[in-house]
C-alpha cells in the first residue's frame, strides 16, 4: 500500500465507525481528513487491520517530517525551536488538559492535539484507560506516563497545567508542581532525557515571561538536586518569542 491507500484505508473505516459522510471534508487533503476524524473519536478499540495500517501510516509521516535528536554531555538545559512530536528523546511531555484523553477538536494546532494525532490511536486508548482507573479528573500539577506509541520518543508524560486567572488561583505554584512532578516520574522511570514544551503558556493563557522563570527555576533546582539524573533536559518552544523568553531564563542560570 502507499500512503494514499493507507490513508483512504483509515479514512473509509473512520467515517464508516463515525456514521459521517465523506462529502463534509470535500477538498482537504486527505491527512488532515484523517487526522479530523481521529481527534473527534471517543476512545474505543480498534480492528487489527487498522492499527497496522495507521502504525505504518503515521511511521511515514514522521518520517517526512524529520526526526531530531540532540547530544548533550554537559548536562545543561538545551533549547530548540520545533515541533515536539519530532523529537527523539527518551520522553517529551504534553500538556494536557484534565481529562487526559488528548484534544477532541478538530485538527487544533495544539501540543496535545499533535501529540495524540501523530502517537496513535492507542495513546488515547490508553490515556482512556488510565483515567477510567482513576475515576477522577487529572488534577492541575500531577503527571502521568504512557508509551508513545509511533513518536520517535519512547514515553509521553502528561501534565495538566493551570489556566491562567490573574494568578488568583495558586497557578504559580501549580505550574511549579507540572515540572517538578514530571521530573519526579521521569526520575523515577528511569528516564534519562526529557523535553518540555512551554506548559500553559498556549490556550490556557499563563504569560510566558513569569511562565519561564518558573519553569527554568523548577527544573535547574531539580537537577542540582538530582545531579546525575538526566543526560539531556530540553525545551521545545514553538515561535521565537517564546523561544527568546526561555533564552533568557536559561541565561540568567549560566
Ligand atoms: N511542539 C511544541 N510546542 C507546541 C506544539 C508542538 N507541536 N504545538 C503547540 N505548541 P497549548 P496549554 C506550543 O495551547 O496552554 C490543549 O487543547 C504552543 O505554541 O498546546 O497548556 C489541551 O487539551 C504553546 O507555546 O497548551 C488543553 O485543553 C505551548 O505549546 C490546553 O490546550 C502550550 O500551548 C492546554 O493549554
């Protein structure tokens, strides 16, 4: 199969699964159909069929996106503007949102859209799974972790960060907590290398400057505490200020 039987494959079950007709996606491109149809499908099995066919789909799409890996030895904080789901690290973490089932919407150009969309369904199987154990909402702060299915990274961990209220809300703390926990459960996992994306600084609206004194500060007192831990700790930012914001946290630790 090529990728466009692989994907009109997927398609044709999805909306079959869904009871949707072809003709609402008429003109796009046949990934972002597919990828439309998985972010608005409820955790459920699948055949094995299809999760052959997606495996080897989403495998060749990050193959063409490029997959990105970084050495470091000197056990400082690295940078790098990009997309996270290109990243070959033995974790990157997502931020999720409380029911930690990934993005419901749309093709949304959020982390945890992208995250879902190009791991797999099994990931929001699995995520479903976790939660249903649970039987409660994920809290703000903690972190939880899960294969990463078809990302060149080994693990996701997720963390729910604070939605940004004026900083009425303990949301200094609680975005404090996202980092350190997820270092903790990385720690603990034995996870050796570890990328970040900027935690509530998207849709849920945390202003980056203090976001990233927090998130450098959390995370260099974690390692000065933990000294041989990790090999690599990175933050992947997507735009260049939020890039330049980080830059000059992690100068100000140098
Ligand atoms: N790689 C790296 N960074 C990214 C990527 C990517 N592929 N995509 C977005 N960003 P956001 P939040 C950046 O909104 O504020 C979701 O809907 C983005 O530019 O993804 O914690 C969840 O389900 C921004 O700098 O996360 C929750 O409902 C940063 O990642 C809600 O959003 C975080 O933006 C969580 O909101």
């Amino acid at each position: 199969m090529n990728q466009n039987e692989r994907l009109n494959y997927l398609i044709n079950y999805l909306l079959e699964d869904l009871h949707l007709d072809k003709d609402l996606f008429f003109g796009e491109d046949l990934f972002t159909t597919y990828r439309k149809l998985v972010n608005i499908r409820e955790a459920k099995p699948v055949s094995k069929k299809f999760l052959e066919i997606q495996d080897e789909m989403l495998q060749e799409e990050n193959r063409k996106k490029g997959i990105v890996s970084f050495e470091n030895d000197n056990n400082k904080i690295i940078l790098w503007k990009g997309d996270i789901t290109r990243l070959k690290v033995d974790a990157i973490v997502n931020a999720a949102n409380n029911q930690m089932e990934g993005c419901f919407v749309p093709g949304h150009h959020c982390i945890d859209n992208a995250i879902h969309t190009y791991a797999g369904i099994q990931l929001r199987e699995k995520c479903h799974q976790i939660m249903k154990q649970q039987g409660i909402l994920e809290p703000t702060g903690k972190a939880k972790i899960t294969l990463a299915y078809n990302l060149p990274s080994c693990y996701v961990i997720h963390t729910v960060g604070p939605i940004w209220n004026g900083g009425r809300d303990r949301e200094e703390e609680l975005l404090a907590n996202c980092y350190f926990n997820s270092m903790k459960l990385a720690m603990d996992n034995g996870i050796r290398s570890i990328a970040f994306p900027s935690i509530s600084t998207g849709i849920y609206s945390f202003p980056v400057e203090l976001a990233a004194k927090i998130a450098v500060h959390t995370v260099n007192r974690f390692l000065q505490d933990n000294p041989d831990c990790f090999d690599l700790v990175e933050w992947v930012l997507f735009d260049t200020h939020t890039e330049s914001v980080y830059e000059d946290e992690v100068d100000k630790i140098y």
